[in-house]
C-alpha cells in the first residue's frame, strides 16, 4: 500500500491544477484504508462477495483475456452508495460536449468529484456559460494502471450480474484505452461489459437458469430504453440542423422533449418488461442527460455487427482491440478494430 500510495502522489505532482490535487488526495484517503479482499471473513456475506469477485476477476483472465493487474483485490469500506459525481455538459441547441483536458487522457467529455457538492459547483459555473448540464453518481472508474483499483463496500449488494458488467468494463478500460477517444472507449467498454457479464451468468448459472433469464429481460429492457432514446435524439438532431432561429430551437426542443415523454408513460407497457425506466417520464431531460447515451451507446450497432462476424469469439474481439492501442490508437478506431479482425476494409466486405 506504501508504495500504491508514493505512486500516486508522484503522478499527482506531475499533474497540475488544485483540481488533481484535491481529487487525488481524498482517493488517497480511500486507498489508505484500503484492505486485502482475502481479508474479507468478518461475516458470510463478505466471504461470499470476496469469492464472487476472484471468480469474476478469474473469467476475465481466462475466458475474456482481459488484462490481469492488481484491480480489484482490495476494499474500501465508505458510508455512501456510490463513489464520484461526474458532471457533464453540452450545447442546449446541438449535441455538442464540453470537453475536459487532462494529461495522458487528453480530451474526455465528464469531469469527477469525490465530492458531491464540487461537482454542484462546476455545474453552476457551466450553467451560467449558458451548457446543458449533467450530473450522475458513479460506482467506479478505472485509474488505467496508475495504481490498484479497489472494491468499495456499496458494492457487496449488487446483482452477481451488475458486478459482473461493473468489473469487466473497467478491467476493459485497462485493458484497452485510446487516448482523446472517449466515445469509443467508453463504447467498448459497454459492449464488452455487458458482453461479458452475459457469457460470465451463462457459465455460472446456465442458460435455463432464472437468473440468466431475469438478466436478458433486463437487457431487452435497456435495449428498449436506448432505441426510445436514439429516436428522440434523432428528432431533435432535425431540429437543431435546421434553420429556425436559435431562441425558437429552445423552445420547440422543450416541446419535443415533452411530448416524448408523454408517449413514453403512455406505451410504457407495450415497450417494457419491469419497472426500472418509470421514472423518464417524470424526469428534467436536456441535452447533456441524451448526449451520454451518445457517447456510451452510439456504436453499440456497430460493435454487435462486428462481434457477430468475427463468430461471437470475445477473446478474438478483444485481442483485436488491444492491438489497436499497441499500434499507437491513430485514426477512427472503429475501422481500425474492423481491420484488426478481418483484414482491409474489402476483405472484410466479403467475409
């Protein structure tokens, strides 16, 4: 742990700004109590949440061929139910992010706060730039390398299929990472993440099993909530290009924005499973909220399609991914991973 923490304060006085600093300090903080998972034997249920993660970690390994590091071998007990608040912002008449700059990085479209009330503060600031503003608890993020990820005790309660995705998308993160591709990086790591926690329930529990059932009811769910979003989004897109003057984009933008939500309560039943999307219809919607559905699912079509062509080989697609970061990550990645798993663009056209 010692060192875990010389290490970050090295890279911390590399980085400037109050900002890293003040961040990096308070996730000092965590990390000093962090303690072994093997540690974990206070109760049943930690040793129970202690195996899950070593077999989640092992599928990673062996059947994914994720990236193996010291991620997610220690925990942080903490008195909340999530670990940052992340803000972000767009354009209120175009999907446009604003975009953060950080060393190693580069350019990344949220910001995190460990605390909660920092982040209300930089959404005031961005506000009175006149952005669409955003702010979202997160569970985890991934330090790409720089030192151990840990667990964090909220954690312990979620869904072997929630941890699961949870884990395999951020060891994707150190796995694959293309800096100034923030779209793409966190596309594949959705893709990859649920994924994976789909082929890691299959094995676990099998494909006739309840749980495996309920986590495809919850996928079709999501899928549906994602595809009601793209179509609004696509409708305000329209809008935005078109040539109405800027005040008049704002106040249609709200219209729309109303009667789709209007629709979404009224075909509620017709489009869901259960009950975990009620609350869109309810909720304060503006561009930032949409543009992360943008930036985290926009490629998932795409994704799927190559996935599905490559014979649903997963450690293929992500040894494919991998290579592009090993190439130095230049250009679109999405042809690049295509050329990665076929060849040139033409040889895959005729697979």
């Amino acid at each position: 742990m010692l060192a875990a923490v010389a290490s970050l304060f090295v890279v911390l006085l590399c980085f400037s700004g109050c900002y890293t600093l003040k961040q990096g300090f308070i996730l000092l903080g965590y990390l000093s109590k962090a303690v072994p998972l093997e540690k974990l034997t206070a109760n049943s249920e930690e040793r129970r949440f202690a195996e899950r993660v070593e077999d989640i970690r092992r599928f990673s390994k062996e059947y994914l061929g994720l990236k193996q590091n010291k991620n997610y071998t220690t925990y942080v007990s903490i008195d909340r139910s999530y670990l940052a608040a992340v803000v972000s912002a767009a354009q209120p008449d175009a999907f446009v992010s604003y975009e953060w700059r950080f060393p190693l990085v580069g350019a990344v479209p949220y910001k995190g706060f460990f605390n909660t009330e920092d982040a209300r503060a930089e959404g005031e600031k961005l506000k009175k730039k006149g952005m669409d503003v955003w702010i979202r608890g997160v569970d985890a993020f991934s330090a790409l390398g720089w030192f151990k990820d840990p667990l964090y005790s909220y954690m312990k309660d979620y869904s072997t299929r929630h941890l699961a995705d949870l884990l395999i998308h951020e060891q994707l993160h150190a796995t694959v990472y293309l800096a100034g591709q923030s779209q793409f990086n966190e596309e594949l790591a959705e893709f990859v993440g649920g994924e994976g926690a789909r082929l890691y329930m299959e094995k676990t529990f099998g494909a006739a099993s309840p749980e495996y059932r309920a986590m495809l009811d919850d996928n079709a769910d999501n899928a549906a909530f994602v595809a009601f979003i793209r179509g609004l989004t696509a409708e305000l897109e329209a809008l935005y290009q078109g040539a109405l003057p800027r005040e008049e984009k704002l106040r249609e933008k709200e219209r729309i924005i109303a009667r789709a939500q209007e629709r979404f309560e009224a075909e509620y039943e017709q489009r869901f499973l259960g009950e975990n999307y009620r609350f869109f219809s309810s909720m304060t919607i503006n561009n930032a909220y949409l543009e992360l559905y943008r930036l985290y699912y926009s490629g998932g079509d795409y994704l799927a399609s190559l996935y599905e062509r490559s014979g649903k080989d997963i450690r293929r697609f992500i040894a494919a991914a991998a290579s592009i970061k090993r190439a130095g990550g230049s250009g679109d990645p999405r042809t690049a991973l295509e050329t990665a798993l076929f060849g040139s663009k033409a040889d895959a056209d005729v697979r």
